[in-house]
C-alpha cells in the first residue's frame, strides 16, 4: 500500500497523470523508488537557459528604467522659466525664484524653502543668469561651500543654499 501511495506521488510529481504502464514498467519504478535509484527528471533547457535569460531580463529591465528616467536634471519650477522670479523682501533688486516661500525673517536674514534645490547641485544656472542680468556679480574668490557672496555697488548679499531652502543675509556696513 505504502509504495502504491509513493507510485501515486510519483506519477504526480512527474506530470505523467493517467498515463497507463505496463506492469512490468510498474515494477520497475516501484523498484527504484524502494531503492532510491530513481533518477530525476532533467532539466530541457539546463543551465544554459539560466545563463542566457538572466543577462537577457536585466537588459530589458535596464532599458525599461532608461526609457522611463528622464536624460536631464528637472530644476525646480522657480528656476526652471525665465520670468519666475520676483524682488526679496531684504533687497528689491536682489531675485528670488518665484516657487521659494518665506519661511522665516529676522534682522538682515531671510530663510526661503524650495524644494528640490540640492546643496551638493549648487546654484542653478537659471538663477546665476537672473542674478547677472539685475547687476548682482558673484564673488567667486568669497566662495565657501554652500555659501556665495553677490555684489551689486556697494552693496553686499550672502546666498547660502542647503537641501530644499535657502538663506538670504544682506550685509551692512
């Protein structure tokens, strides 16, 4: 009974269903299966399937994330459009991108927010044109980090910009 029951799982695991044998096949099987000689089934397709298919998915995954991914850097909408900024409530000569929203004012320091500017990115393009076209000229030699000095006259603004905000500090002298 029990080796009937093993022939059974046997015949189920193989997918041979109601393929009928003959007995002297029966016997054969049945045979093996006591003896453990019982050879499994062989892959068709073997390793080669593997090797060939694995390269094969992760090109076309590849070329799904490609298609997908844009090939430029987005700026954020205050930088990206010429005619996007407006005057800083320190400096009315001194541009803002439009998209910043004042988060905090004390003395001579303004705190914007701005998603998606990057310390690491450092001033977008866009905004150095706009800076340059109102009379604001960077001070490259002041440079220090994340933090830019402009000047327009005698006027002095520091433009320190971190993840997703901005500081403006006007100095006086």
């Amino acid at each position: 009974m029990k080796d009937h029951n093993q022939f059974k799982a046997l015949l189920s695991e193989t997918k041979i269903g109601r393929l009928e044998f003959t007995k002297s096949s029966q016997r054969n099987v049945l045979e093996e299966v006591r003896t453990g000689n019982r050879k499994k089934k062989k892959n068709r397709f073997g390793k080669t399937a593997a090797v060939i298919l694995t390269p094969v998915v992760l090109l076309a995954f590849m070329f799904l994330l490609l298609i997908q991914t844009p090939l430029s850097v987005h700026l954020p909408a205050g930088f990206s459009r010429a005619g996007q900024f407006h005057s800083s409530l320190i400096d009315e000569t001194f541009p803002v991108p439009s998209a910043a929203k004042e988060i905090s004012y004390k003395k001579n320091v303004l705190k914007y927010e701005l998603p998606g500017i990057r310390e690491e990115q450092g001033i977008p393009k866009d905004y150095l044109k706009e800076l340059n076209a109102k009379g604001w000229k960077e001070s490259k030699k002041d440079r220090m980090g994340a933090q830019s000095i402009f000047r327009k006259g005698k006027q002095e603004m520091r433009l320190i910009y971190l993840t997703d905000e901005f500081y403006l500090i006007k100095e006086t002298k």
